[in-house]
C-alpha cells in the first residue's frame, strides 16, 4: 500500500478483472453476432434463401433512431422485453417473446433504457398504431392518454389554420374539445418512422414466442381511446354513413363492394399493384372523379402521391357495378374519413349528380386514367 | 481495541487531530499487532463466519443462476424422429406460404381461397391448382390470362394474374404452391424448389402470360375433370 | 481554529486551486439544482416548458445527472481530495496554475457538453450522453489533475499511507482507465448490440462505486479522526474494505441488466458480486460508526461531522437496500422503476454531498481564515437533511408502487400506473425546491468565504502567489 506502482497495479488488476470479463470476454462472446434465420436447418445452419432477421430498418427509420436519441427518448422508455421469469414484459403483451442479443446486432445505438416510466417500446411497431395516431401521441400525449406523463413535442409539428388532408387531428380530451391541425415537419415523420420499424415479431434459433392467455391489454387501452377521439369529432349521420360504408368497404358478397380485396383493410394498397387510399390524394380530393370511378372503375396508368400504379380496377361491386348511389355515398364518405383521413362526406345527391352527366356512357365501360386527369381539386 | 485507539487517540490536543498525527496514528495502529488475549476475538470470529455463509450463498446463487455462462437462455432440446423432422419442415414450408400467400394472393383469391364469383377464381379445389405441380408454378412464375373454366364456372374476363411485376424467388413460389395445394381440403404433393428453378429456365424466353387454354394442353393428363 | 504552521503553509498553497474548485463546484451544484427542478416539474406537469425543444425532459434529466456528477462531482472532487492529499503528505499543492487551467478546461468541456446535450447531440450512453467531442478535452484536464495531486502525494512526508489516502487516490486513478475502456469501446472501436448497453452500464454504474464513493469515503476517514481526536476504531478492517471495493464493486454494478437481452451470466454475476459487497459495507460502517459513537456528542456539536455521519448513515443504509434490490426476485418488480432514482440520488445527495458538504466546512476555515456562520451551516444542514430524506422516501415508495402496478398486466399503463406514482413526483418536487434552497445557502456560505471582497481577493491572492 505504500509503494505508488504497486498499489496502482493492484487497483488496476482488480478494474482489470471485470474489464476482462465484461468487456473482452463479453465481446469475444457475442460480439460477433450476425442475423440468422427464423429456424435453423438440421445441420445448425442457416438454410440457403431463408428470410434472416434481425432486417436492418429503412434510412428514414434510421434517422429516427437519432431524432429518439437526441431527445432523450430512452430517459424513460426501455427497448427490451425481459426473460419470462424476469419480470411481467411478455404478460403485459409488449412482446411476444423475449428480447435476444441478436436483436440489436445492427442497430447503430442500442438504447436498452434502464427507466420506464412509459412503456417499453420494443415493439411498439406491432401495436397497430396508425401513423397518425403516433403523430397524435408525439405532439400531445394527454390528447389521448389524459394522465400521460409524456412529454408533448409541439416543436416537431407545425400549426395548422387551413389544414388539408395530410395535417393531423388533435382533439384534446379536455372540457374545452379544442381542434386543432397540426402538420408534422420531416423530423416527426423519421420519428414515426423508427417507432413503426420497432418490432421484434420473428423467431430465433435461441428464443422463440411465448404462449401467453391475454395479451389484449395494451390494445384495449388503445382501442378504447382511439374510439372516444373519433366519436368526439364526428356528429352521429356521418358516423352513420361512415359505419355503413366501411360495411360496404369490407363486404365480399352481393350488395357489396369488396373494396379491402386490394386497398386492404387498413386502406394502405398493396405495394406496386395497389394504390393506397389512406393519404391518397386522389381520395382526398375530387369528389367529382372518386364518384366516376366507383360507378365505372379505372385503367391505365395513374400516379398516387407520387407513386405510379398501372392495374386495373373493375367497376367495384358485386357484381361489378352494381353500386347505388347511396352505396356509393357511404363508401366514399368512409374511405374519406377512417386510416387518418378526414375529408368532407360525399351524399346521395352527389352521386346522383355525377350519374346523370354520364347518362351516355355504356355501362362496364371503365375510365381510362386520361379521362380523369382533371386538375386536382 | 479500543483501548489501543485510547492510548494512541486521546491526544491532548482536545481540538482534534494534527494530520501528522492522524498519519502516525494510523500508520501506527496497521503496524501493531494484537496482543495474545485469553479469550477468542469475536468480531473476527463472526466476520469469517458471516463471510464464509456469504460465499456459500454466492456460489450457489452463481451456479443456479448464470446458465453455464452461456450466450443464450436454456431452450429445451428435443429429439424429433425423422417422420417428425419431415413434418415439421412441411409445417415450416407451408407456414411461410401462408404468409406470403397473405400478402401477395389473398387480395383476390380470398384468404378463405374461395376467390370471388365472376371475378377471382376459387383455389379451393379447384383442378388448377391440383393438376400437375408445374401448373401452378408456371402461373405465379408468368401469370395467366384468357378465359378459363374452373369449377365449371367461367373467369379471366377482367385482371389477370400478373406477378411477374414484383420479383419473386422460387423459393417462395415453391412455398406459396405448396400451402395453396395443401389448404382449404385441397390435398395435393408438394413443389419443391429445383422444380420451380426448373421451370423458370425453361420459360425464361417467355414474354407473355401465360393463355389458359394452352397450359389446360400442355398438362392436359393431370386435369382430373 | 489555528493550525500548525506547515499546516498553514499547505493551507496558503491549496487556497487558489481549492477556492477554484469549490466555487465552479458551487455554480454547478446551483445548476444542477435548477435543472433537477425543472425536471421535477416537468413530470408533474408534461406542459411545462413543452415548447422550449432544448428542454425536454430527457434532455433536462440527463443534464442535471451530468452537471451533477461530472460538474459538482468533478470539481469538488479534485477541490477536496487534493486539500485532504496535502495535508496528509504534508506537501504543498504545486502547479496551480496548471490546475486551475486544468480546472477551466474541465469547466469548459462540461459546459459544452450540457449545451450538446440540450442541442440534440446526445449518445444515449449512461452518463456518457456528452457529445463525444468534449471527451478528449475532459481527459486531458482529468489526467492533468490527476498528475498534479500523484505529485502531492509522492512528496509526502512520511512513507506509509493511510486509508484516506487509499481510496482518494483509487478514485482519482480509476476514472480515467473507466473512462478509456468506455471510450474505446463505445466509440472508438464500437461494440455492436446489447455490448454496448452492458458497456455503458458497467461505466455509469462504476463511476458512482469507483470515482464518487472512495472519494466520498476517503474524505469521512480524514474527518472523523481529524475532527473527533480519535483514531478509527478497527482501523485494521479498513484495508480489507478497500480491497473489497476495488474488487467487488466493478463486477457488482452489471446487475441492473437482469432479464434482459444480455447473456444470463453478466447479471447473475453483478447480483453475486452485489450480494458480496455486504463485506465492504460492513466494514466501513463499523469504521465509521463504532468511531463516531464513541463520541457521540461531539460528533453533534461539530457541524461538518454531522454531514458526515450523516452521509455515512446514508451510505450504509442505501448500500444495504442496494443489495436486497439486486436480488433476482426483488429486481422483478422494482427494475425499471423509479427506484432507480432513488439509488441515484441517495448514492450523490444522501452519500456523496454531504460528506462533501462536510469536508468543505471543515476545510474552508483553514484554508481562507474565515468562519462559515454557524447558523447558516446548521439551516443548510437540516433542510438539506429534510430535502434528502423527502426526496428518498418519495422515490422509494413510489419506485415500490410503480413496480408492484406495472407488475399486473390488468392495469392500463398510464391511466393507472403512471397515475398511481404521479403524488411522489409531486412530493420531489417539492423536494428539489427544498434542497435547491438548500444548495444556495451553501454555495452563498462558501462563495461568501471566499470572496468576502471580490475587489480585493485577486489582487491579495496575486501577492501571496508571489511570496
């Protein structure tokens, strides 16, 4: 203890064993790890072809990743699911399995947190929020959850007096039911991004998914909530037409319309094929051409927020074209107020108005994408 | 003990210690030896007790609780025959097929695979999808258009399949046929890859989709109606 | 109270180096203070200062820990452990200018630090979150201290060493090897995965056990036989305690990542480790307090000892439950929560400062000549007390009541479990308000002392400098 050098080497031998340990042992044991695939062949390795996870989130998720850093996200919000025996994570529905090492062998920051006084956000992306409903949530988490001790970010958003369909709803759940329209800045959006690009919803030859009774809890929170901010905005005739249209969206019998087929149930199209419907600017805006189109269908090459699609839409209905115009009423309306839309409702009469300007059109005879390209409302 | 701090400690400067003397002191005390006593010492006693209990609990809360020092927690290991290897790829296989059969078909042939009369040809028992393998492969490999009859009904006035417009691997393909020759009460073998791989090459010049008629003759034995 | 005149001598050395130290400690502590408090409020009410993008809650949070320990830590740190070096080597401090230059540099890197957090540059490394381009900055000035005080201590007087010394000089030698080993690993040869988090755990976790605390404990074997007269009682245990630390701590801390995406030996061997720290504890809580209750009544007149029992209290108590928390079973419900505060704050406020407050009262009458009020130290004490004990059992039995609901999937996340632990935070709030106050009186006792004019203190210091 008298001898500086040795009394050094000893407090640095004692350091350096748990350096040893934690560091080099703990690098030389899994600090190599690559993605692998869901199940391994009989040989232990990766079959050829196979899907391998963890998948390396987008660039734009990628860059939310540092707007979560950089705001002190993970001060309270953990980015892991504990071992069943370790604690209730799994129970309480925020994974379906344990998180492994594996899972964060290509995140850039790892951002375990130690803190949560929010949820853990593992898997945050499977929870069926809507991007809206995220954006919701960022720029003010008590508009949806009154007790969150969230805070709210309205720097990320911008104030909206004129809002067009893009902007987002915030109802505040106060006495006063303010609205207001807020427009997310590219930062909000790579945030959003990086929240929905979480999820570990894949196996692993280490860890696979936990049976578990009830793992609704969370949604129901959700769900409830989502339900009374819409019930608040819309007055009971359009919820009405609403209710009946999405009936009329999702039925794939005669009287219906089938649309779900290829916009899919959450509105969002199929990639390349199908155009999406949730944020579409088609849907969003002329009446006048969604009207036609639902009594005649489509063709040809159309450009969708930017995105070029080139199907073909059958006259929608069972059979194709069979739709009211009450039908169509409703549909529209729907498909211009759910998945974060809200544009005004489309009436009977409406219809009615269009259906008549085209008394001399052969019925079956679809629109062709140049007979619509009318300038955008 | 204390006795030995008194004689060193009790200074008579009442206003505390001079560092020198904390030092000496101190330095004094590490030095001197206890004196042999008549008795046992207990504090040390109970110290070596208490420490030896401690590494007691400690060795075996180590044993019971680092898993061998192993990467990943236990997974319990199970030895399957090879009839239950067989059939758990085959689950595997056609699991993954019901995913991409989800993403990709289900918008038009309905995830019940019943399609939609008039417009989108059922799967489910159909006789194209359980004729010959390569039927099946060759309309997601190139897609198919022209009328054709399938459960005696009439289709392939409208769309056509087409899913040469999204790349898909024979893998998958090989995935997505099995699963829809297997489900829904259908009961047909299995495609395998190479046969996908197979038959890509061999319409790899193929510009077209392929004309239902023409398919219905190339496999025309395997058409069971 | 005089001194030996060498002790004098050391004493007009250390002046400029210590009254630097001590008064940047103060701006930091102040702060620290004032971001604790806007933190708190922030978590009672989500509106405060939503707007202000600088100040999100995360920002605030992560500042405040930092210019709590690297700011008010750091600095009183070098502040004490180099007066408690020279006066134990009977050498004086030599190079003050390049410490006080090494001073403004560790000032300097902090500032910028803060304000990279608050600009959005943070790494979500615990107690790293300092943009890496002040790390350079903040080492160097580091090993410059650290230099400067092996110095001091080589040209001590006489040959053997004493604990106080032991643990001073661990801790001024162990955070800069931390601080490399995290610094490669995180960033200069970056680990991939869940590595990283057990590196950045392991280093946040270690620079509270082997930087903050030795120093802490350094200082209160100085104090208590300095003040009480008397030599600490089982001396010859203090030894096997420090060794315990230095070997126990650093594998202890790993703990908290029990359950999660680690191998299942990392924290199987923090909670082994932690269990084994009873011995460390045991032993510097019977130094201590067998000492200090031989004397009792002494150690109640003296003010600056009272900080120090207290802050030894408080290290006993806290390092105790620590253990308990570490078991696995108990870990279940309270990783996660906000019990985690309560560790962090019983470990700088309850521990650290007020042994801290402590040496500083009982050094700066030496050091500048002039006596602290007695009644201020006294109001300093009691609300700070009050302010530590508020905070702690608001932490404590709110961190059990966020556990124990979060533990039950039934219960909706906010509207139940966050709503259940909203009156503690509430409580330390009020807390953090007392204890800021509490704070100011401090640094205004301190700045007082050492500045009783500032017109005149650089002038006169200048001529002593020169004698």
């Amino acid at each position: 203890m008298n001898n500086l050098a040795k009394f050094t080497i000893g407090i640095f031998f004692t350091l350096g064993m748990a350096w040893l340990a934690f560091v080099v042992g703990a690098r030389s044991q899994f600090g190599d790890l690559v993605p692998t695939s869901e199940v391994l062949d009989d040989d232990g390795l990766v079959p050829e072809d196979a899907e391998l996870f963890p998948v390396a989130i987008s660039g734009m998720a990628k860059q939310g990743a540092e707007e979560y850093a950089a705001l002190g996200c993970v001060t309270c919000h953990t980015q892991q699911v504990r071992r069943v025996e370790a604690g209730f994570d799994v129970e309480r529905g925020w994974g379906k399995r344990p998180s492994a090492p594996r899972d964060y062998v290509l995140q850039e920051h790892v951002l375990l947190g130690n803190s949560r006084i929010g949820p853990d956000l593992a898997n945050v992306g499977l929870r069926n929020y809507s991007d809206e409903w995220l954006h919701q949530h960022l720029f003010e988490p008590q508009s949806i959850f009154p007790s969150s001790l969230c805070p709210p970010s309205p720097f990320l958003y911008q104030q909206i007096d004129e809002p067009v369909i893009t902007d987002i709803k915030i109802v505040s759940n106060e006495v006063t039911k303010e609205t207001r329209y807020v427009r997310p800045t590219v930062r909000a959006n790579r945030l959003v991004a990086y929240l929905q690009a979480l999820k570990q919803d894949y196996e692993l030859p280490e860890v696979s998914f936990v049976e578990t009774e009830d793992v609704s809890v969370e949604e129901e929170d959700v769900v409830s909530t989502d339900v009374s901010t819409v019930s608040v905005s819309a007055p009971k005739w359009l919820q009405d037409q609403i209710d009946t249209g999405k009936e009329i969206y999702m039925k794939a019998s005669p009287g219906g319309g089938m649309c779900f087929a290829c916009h899919q149930q959450n509105g969002e199209g199929l990639a390349g094929q199908f155009p999406p419907l949730a944020g579409s600017d088609w849907v969003l805006g002329s009446k006048e051409r969604l009207i036609k189109i639902s009594m005649y269908g489509l063709m040809g090459e159309i450009e969708v927020n930017g995105v070029k699609y080139n199907n073909v839409m059958a006259p929608p209905g069972i059979p194709p074209g069979s739709l009211t115009d009450d039908q169509i009423a409703n549909v529209l309306t729907y498909i211009r107020n759910d998945w974060g839309n809200s544009a005004s409702a489309v009436s009977a009469e409406e219809v009615a108005t269009v259906r008549a300007s085209l008394k001399g059109r052969a019925p079956m005879q679809m629109f062709t994408s140049a007979e619509l390209t009318t300038p955008i409302q | 003990m204390s006795d030995d701090s008194k004689q060193i400690g009790n200074l008579p400067n009442d206003k505390g210690f001079s560092d020198e003397d904390i030092v000496k002191s101190h330095v004094e005390l590490s030095k001197t030896k206890h004196e042999p006593t008549a008795n046992f010492l207990l504090a040390p006693l109970v110290f070596v007790f208490v420490f030896g209990c401690l590494i007691f609990v400690c060795s075996i809360q180590l044993s019971h609780s680092t898993n061998s020092f192993q990467l990943h927690p236990p997974v319990e290991i199970v030895e399957l025959s090879a009839e239950e290897k067989e059939s758990l790829r085959l689950d595997r296989k056609i699991s993954s097929g019901e995913k991409i059969f989800a993403a990709r078909c289900a918008s038009c042939h309905q995830t019940n695979g019943l399609g939609i009369e008039g417009q989108f040809p059922p799967l489910a028992g159909s006789e194209w999808v359980s004729a010959d393998s390569a039927v099946i492969a060759n309309v997601i490999l190139k897609g198919l258009k022209g009328e054709i009859m399938v459960k005696g009904k009439k289709y392939g006035t409208s769309a056509a399949v087409n899913m040469a417009a999204v790349p898909i691997t024979d893998r998958e393909i090989a995935n997505v046929s099995t699963y829809v020759r297997q489900a829904w009460g259908n009961d047909s073998t299995e495609v395998f890859e190479d046969e996908v791989s197979r038959l890509r090459d061999e319409s790899s010049d193929r510009q077209d989709q392929w004309i239902g008629s023409e398919l219905r003759k190339m496999f025309s034995d395997s058409f069971s109606q | 109270m005089p001194a030996d005149s060498p002790d004098k001598v050391i004493d007009r050395s250390a002046k400029l180096v210590f009254s630097f130290f001590l008064s940047s400690a103060g701006l930091w502590l102040l702060t620290a203070a004032l971001l604790a408090y806007v933190a708190a409020a922030k978590l009672t009410d989500p509106f405060f200062l939503a707007s202000y993008e600088f100040l999100t809650y995360g920002k605030i949070k992560v500042a405040q820990a930092n210019a709590f320990v690297y700011g008010w830590g750091g600095n009183s740190i070098f502040a004490v452990s180099l007066w408690i070096l020279a006066r134990l080597s009977q050498a004086e401090v030599r190079g003050s200018v390049f410490l006080v230059v090494a001073g403004v540099i560790w000032n300097l890197a902090i500032t910028f630090g803060l304000l990279g957090i608050m600009d959005g540059h943070m790494s979500g490394h615990e107690m790293l979150e300092m943009p890496t381009e002040v790390w350079p900055a903040m080492l160097i000035s580091y090993l410059i201290i650290t230099f400067l005080a092996l110095v001091i201590h080589r040209s001590r007087q006489v040959r053997e060493t004493i604990a106080p010394q032991w643990f001073i000089l661990a801790a001024l030698l162990w955070f800069p090897a931390l601080f490399l080993i995290a610094w490669n690993g995180l960033e200069i040869n970056p680990a991939r995965g869940t590595l990283q988090t057990v590196l950045s755990m392991w280093y946040g976790q270690s620079l509270v056990w082997l930087w903050l605390t030795p120093v802490a404990l350094g200082a209160a074997y100085y104090l208590i036989p300095a003040i009480l007269g008397r030599t600490i009682d089982k001396y010859y245990l203090a030894i096997f305690g420090f060794w315990c630390i230095a070997a126990l701590a650093p594998w202890s801390v790993v703990h908290h990542l029990e359950g999660g995406p680690v191998p299942m030996w990392i924290p199987a061997v923090g909670t082994v480790m932690s269990i084994a720290m009873v011995f460390p504890i045991a032993v510097a809580s019977t130094n201590f307090h067998a000492t200090a209750f031989l004397d009792i009544g002494k150690v109640w007149d003296s003010l600056p000892l009272r900080f120090v029992i207290f802050g030894t209290l408080s290290y006993t108590v806290s390092s105790y439950i620590g253990v308990v928390f570490s078991l696995p079973a108990v870990a279940k419900i309270t990783q996660f929560t906000i019990i985690n505060e309560f560790h962090f704050n019983q470990r700088v406020y309850g521990f650290f400062s007020m042994i801290i407050f402590g040496a500083v009262y009982f050094a700066l009458p030496r050091i500048t000549g002039r006596e602290i009020p007695k009644a201020a130290k006294s109001f300093h004490f009691w609300t700070s007390t009050l302010g530590v004990l508020m905070l702690l059992l608001a932490y404590l039995i709110g961190g059990l009541t966020h556990g124990v609901l979060a533990g039950q999937p039934s219960l909706p996340w906010s509207s139940s479990v966050i709503q259940s632990i909203q009156p503690y935070f509430l409580i330390t709030k009020f807390a953090f308000i007392i204890l800021a106050f509490s704070q100011f009186v401090f640094v205004v006792n301190v700045w007082r002392v050492i500045f009783p004019n500032p017109f005149v203190y650089f002038s006169a210091n200048n001529k002593e400098a020169s004698v």
